[in-house]
C-alpha cells in the first residue's frame, strides 16, 4: 500500500475529479480503504467494508463525499460515504 499525502495529486484522482466536474463518464477509479466502513448491499443489508479492502469509486458529491464499492462491476451504486482521506493507494487498476 502506497501512502498519500495529497490524493488530489494523484494522476487518476485527478482525471477523476475532472470528469466529474464537467459531467463526462467517469473513468475507473479503485483505491484502498484506510478504515473500516459500514454500508449496505444492493438488497439493502448492512454490510462490512474493511480496512485495507479494494474499492471501486463511484461518484463524488457536490459536498465532496464519495460513493465506494466492493462490486467492481457496479458503476453507481456505492456501499458506503467515504472521503479522500480514508482511502491511499489510488489507480485505474483493480
């Protein structure tokens, strides 16, 4: 695991943040959680999201918060809220 000063600095964060600001398709985004999380699956179970598990970024609010998901195959919907900060270890690579 590659630690992150600034994840805003990072090359696939970057393009990222840019495709959501302008309304293009989001390019893949995968990182690694910090923490553990609780969310909830797509039947709507709690579900566990641990420390150091691979994620899927889907989405970033206008607030800043960021859909996370373990399903690499779903594009929207997040488990759980995370922020950058709670994540390192960012690529377009799973």
């Amino acid at each position: 695991m590659r630690f992150v000063e600034n994840a805003k600095s990072e090359p696939a964060v970057i393009a990222f943040i840019k495709a959501a600001e302008s309304d293009a398709a989001l390019p893949l985004l995968y990182a690694t959680l910090k923490r553990d999380f609780s969310g909830r699956d797509k039947s709507g179970a709690v579900k566990a999201l641990l420390k150091g598990q691979r994620v899927r970024v889907t989405d970033i609010s206008k607030f800043g918060d960021i859909g996370a998901t373990t399903d690499f195959t779903e594009a929207k919907r997040d488990e759980a809220r995370v922020t950058w900060a709670e994540m390192s270890d960012y690529s377009n690579k799973s």
